[in-house]
C-alpha cells in the first residue's frame, strides 16, 4: 500500500471514491487482524490506509456537499 496524494483522490469520481474506500476499509481489517495474530510486519501501514481512508471521506464530503 502506498500514501495516496490529495490531488490523486480530488480526480477520481465519486463512485471510484467509494469503491477505493471500501477497499481502504477492507485493508484496514485485515491489517488489524494480522496485528491481533501479532503476524503485522509494518504496523505503521494502519496509519497509512487510516489516514487514506481520512482523505477519501473528506474529499467525498467536498464532493457531496
């Protein structure tokens, strides 16, 4: 997983905003569970997809508003 940059979100549509965040989430869940099984090499890639998943929502706030 790489950190998305703002302005790569701000030109995806709202339906690719939707599908990503749901991807965003569903990587978030599986991070957290390697994490409980203690299997989690890079804990700090669930900062990252939080903070992706944090960019996501804002920007299809902006776009919903």
């Amino acid at each position: 997983h790489k950190l998305m940059k703002i302005a790569e979100i701000k030109d995806m549509t709202v339906e690719e905003l939707n599908t990503k965040l749901v991807e965003l989430k569903k990587e978030l869940f599986n991070l957290r569970f390697q994490h409980a099984v203690n299997q989690l090499e890079n804990p700090h890639k669930m900062t990252e997809v939080k903070r992706d998943i944090a960019r996501v929502m804002t920007v299809l706030n902006e776009k919903n508003a």
